[in-house]
C-alpha cells in the first residue's frame, strides 16, 4: 500500500490545566523549546506546517491551552515518519499553505488508529474559529528545512494579536473627513472580535470641539511638533532616510492615516492615501499643500508594506500617475454610522433646525468650501433653479478651507439674495437632522478619495445630486444622480428633478439606505485588520 492520504488537520481535545503539557510525555515535563518566547502572545495557540506525505506533529510549550495524547508518539517534536515524496525536501513558506482554518477537518492514520494533529487554537474556553490576528506573521521567521532522513522539519508560529501604531492627529485636531474617518475607523478597530492593540500618537495643538471624549481619553503620546512642522519633520527623514522610529510609541507596525509618515527605519507600515488630487488636480491645492505631498506621498508609499485607498477610482489615479508598486496597493471602502444616519427623524430633529436658522424647504451641501467642491458651478445652478420660482433655500454646511474667496463673490450676486443660508462649520451630532430634513443633497465635487457626505445623505434617505467624476458614482451606484461636474445646465436640470418629480424622489429616497448598507465602518474596521495581518505577513516573508 502506499502512504496514506494526508487529509489536513483536525482539532486536539482540551485537556485540564493540571495536565497541560504532560500527557504527551507520560506525565513529564516538556522540554522548552530553544528561543521560546516569553509575555504577550506566548501562551496563545500555535500553527503547524508541514510538507511530505504524512502529518507531523509538534510539541507544545509549556503553558499553552492544548496538548497531543499520549500514546504511541514517540519523540514529543515528531509524527510518523513519512515517507518520502517528490517535494518532501523542497523549501516552503508559510503564507503558500492553506490556513488550518480554511481546511476541513479530516483525521489522519498513525499506526494502528487515528491520530489528531493539532491546528491554530484559542485559548481554552475561547471560540476556535479562524486565527487571531497576528495569525499571519511567524515569531522570529518561519524556518522550513529538510532533514537526513526525509522528514520535513516544522515550523511554529505563535499565533499573537499585533500592536498597531496609529496616528490619530487629524481626529483630534481637524473636523472634516479626514477626522471623521480616523474617529470611526479607530472606534470600530477597538470593538472587533480580535481587536488589535491599539498605540496612538498625535501631534500637539488645540483639541478639535467635535473630538470625542473616549478618544481623547485614549492613552497617546503627543509629540512636541504640530501639524506643519509634524509634516516638515517627516518629509525630512523621508529625504535623509534618517529614522523617526524612537518618537512614536513602541509597536509591530506603523499605519499613518493622513499620508504624513516619517521613515521607521525596520518597522513595517502601512499607509493611507485619501486620495491624489495632488497630482490629477494640482489647481485644487495650495502651493505649501502641493510642495509636501508630491513629495511626501510617492516615497511614503515607496516605504510602506502596503498602501490604503478607499476606492477602485482612487487606486486607478495612484497607480496611472505614480510609481507606486500596483501589488501594494488596497482598496478598504470608508464607511458610515447605521446607528446615527438612518431615515427615521429624531427626538431633536426639530430644535437642531431651529438652532441653525433653517426654515422651509430647502437644499443642502455639506462639505468645505474650497476650489475642488465646485461651489461656483453649484450656486450658477441653483440660481438657474430659483429663477424657475421654486421656494427652495440652500443650506451651505462647513467652514472656510481656502480659495473660498470666488465663492464669496457669487454668494454675494443679486438673483441668490435671501436663497442661500451658510451654517459655518456643523458639529457631527448635527449631520443627521440636516440630512433628514433637506429636500434635496447636491455634492458637485471635481475629484473625491471617497466621497462621505453623499453616503451618510443616501442613507438618511435624502435624493442625491453628485458628480459622475473619481469615485462619486462607485459610492452613489443606482442611487443618486450623477452629472458632469462642468455641465451647468445638466446639474441644474438634475436639482430641478430631484425637487419637482416625486416619482423619482420617492424612488432615490428608497434606493439611498440600500445602497448605503454595504459601506459600514465595521466592515471598514475588518479589512483593516487584514491589511494589518498581511503587511506583517509580508514582511516575515
């Protein structure tokens, strides 16, 4: 007969505290492993991998959950001998195996019965389901050799939850999206399942009025630098290559969220790029914006294990107008609060339009006004709209970025007195009754990373006007209309629609939830944590 089948692995029973780690040698000690690891993660679970024609099995360490029984073994870092097949001494990487917990479970012959071999585990009492999160990355390198005889040695991995280094600057200090999304990705990162260890750090300055009281509750280190010199500092060591990494507090990888990383010497980082108007669209930066990011951004990501985009369309800019390694580059969509932005009023809708000075029907845009928003075409349409003697106002939501200047200028124009309404910048808690409460929403932008205000619209069930440019329309879908960004009369006859067809807004008001339901930061926060688990994967390989 030949070598019986090796049919993956299946789980070891549970054994007693008392009998860890002695059943396997008939009730004596283990012997410890030479360079065993001691402290955080140690005493988690581990993997097996092997190679050949036969299982193999491997001793635990003193202290873990799950033991091997005892008959029949033989030597405690061994199975049956296998014999030898075509690959049995072919090198092999961890991360080229199937994950035990993608396998089925399956028993393989030793000798005359059945014996179990071990797979990745929690610790006792704890679910068994896939890998924890440091599942990924083998503790000191993964070593594959064959040996004199045949057998394929093994390697262990201890299975550990990654500290992660997170930069949480722009949720501290900034209200717009980049704050938004640090805010909900680091609040949905900490209720996972497997939630990795968080350590955050930020740059010095004044406390944002929207930063959340949990987040500044954080423990963090501040660095002595603000913003700009933060970012003068990083583009520095990134132009020198002299390290950074004893600034920021200790951990297995670095992800900075606002494209500003400074070089980390050996640590592996991953990097999110919002998006690359920096160079599709230039005009659409200051001078002082454009001279640190199109430098900073292209050796970041040079640097960085792997690269963060929120979109297909963003991916497709960074790698058509860079060099950025295509294989390093992922997509993880922003999300939105389902508990916040529903279409069901609230308690305090009422008193929140009240206290903004919003009365009647009315049309809203949320965003900051600056050049890539494309206010001037927004307000030449709505203009257009009022002259049709629709009793619509124009609720502006946000504060000054700059080149507000040319806005300014038409809000100030004859035919929009008394149609347009500017709210200045609008706390998060506000959001959702201005959503719910507006006729219509219009966001005209020339080019999004994104695009988060048209999501948090459609799910608040509000008819959505948007742009058919960048990433709008992969977030908008069937749900919204979507328009040149140019096209004047187009954006006029699509606000016109949205506000007289009621057909047709019943049908956005629908659609909108809907679509919105598959952008959550849950699912935001999960495919962080792959990205987490992969850029430490890679770099052990």
């Amino acid at each position: 007969m030949g070598a019986p089948r090796d049919r993956g692995p299946v789980r070891a029973p549970r054994l007693q505290p008392s009998l860890r780690g002695r059943r396997a040698h008939g009730g004596r000690p283990l012997p410890a492993r030479r360079g065993a690891r001691s402290g955080r993660g140690a005493g988690r679970g581990f993997l097996l991998l092997r190679r050949g024609r036969g299982p193999l099995l491997a001793a635990p360490q003193s202290g873990l959950d799950r033991d091997l029984p005892a008959r029949g073994l033989g030597p405690p870092w061994l199975g049956r001998q296998p014999r030898e097949g075509p690959r049995a001494h072919q090198l092999a990487h961890p991360a080229r195996l199937r994950p035990p917990h993608a396998q089925a479970q399956a028993r393989a012959r030793s000798g005359r019965r059945d014996r179990p071999v071990v797979r990745a585990h929690a610790p006792q009492g704890g679910a068994a389901g896939a890998p924890r999160l440091g599942a990924g990355r083998p503790e000191g390198g993964a070593r594959f050799a064959a040996g004199a005889s045949g057998r394929a040695l093994l390697a262990v991995r201890a299975v550990s939850v990654p500290r992660v280094v997170i930069d949480i600057s722009a949720g501290v200090h900034e209200g717009a999206g980049n704050a938004r999304y640090v805010r909900e990705l680091v609040q949905a990162l900490r209720v996972l399942p497997d939630a990795p260890e968080l350590a955050p750090y930020s740059t010095a300055g004044p406390i944002h009025a929207d930063a959340p009281e949990w987040l500044l509750q954080l423990p963090r280190r501040e660095l002595t630098w603000r913003d700009r010199a933060w970012r003068g500092l990083s583009l520095a060591s990134q132009l020198s290559g002299v390290s950074l990494r004893s600034l920021l507090p200790e951990g297995d990888l670095v992800h900075a969220t606002n494209s500003i990383l400074p070089h980390t010497g050996k640590t592996p980082t991953v990097l999110t790029v919002q998006d690359v108007t920096f160079l599709s669209h230039p005009e659409l930066h200051s001078r002082l914006s454009r001279f640190h990011l199109r430098r900073m951004v292209p050796r970041a990501c040079g640097r960085a294990r792997l690269v963060v985009v929120p979109s297909r369309a963003t991916a497709e800019e960074l790698k058509r107008r860079s060099s950025v390694d295509e294989a390093k580059i992922r997509v993880v969509p922003d999300g939105y609060d389902e508990a916040r932005f529903t279409p069901y009023a609230g308690p305090d809708d009422a008193a929140v339009l009240e206290r903004h000075g919003v009365d009647g029907p009315y049309v809203l845009f949320v965003g900051t006004i600056e050049p890539r928003k494309n206010l001037v075409r927004m307000l030449e349409a709505f203009a257009r709209v009022r002259r049709e003697g629709l009793p619509h106002r124009l609720a502006l939501a946000g504060g000054l970025g700059w080149g507000y200047e040319p806005v300014m200028e038409r809000l100030a124009s004859p035919d929009l007195d008394g149609g347009v309404v500017r709210l200045g910048r609008v706390a998060d808690a506000d959001l959702p009754a201005l959503y719910r409460g507006a006729a219509a929403f219009v966001y005209p932008s020339l080019f999004e990373g994104f695009g988060l205000p048209v999501l948090e619209a459609m799910a608040c069930g509000v008819p959505v006007v948007t742009s058919n440019a960048s990433s709008l329309p992969e977030v908008a879908g069937e749900a919204a209309l979507t328009v040149p960004p140019h096209d004047v009369p187009a954006l006029a006859a699509a606000v016109r629609a949205a506000l007289t067809d009621e057909g047709l807004a019943l049908r956005l008001r629908a659609a909108g939830p809907i679509r919105a339901a598959g952008f959550t930061w849950s699912g935001t926060a999960r495919g962080m944590a792959e990205v987490y688990r992969e850029a430490l994967a890679v770099g052990a390989g």
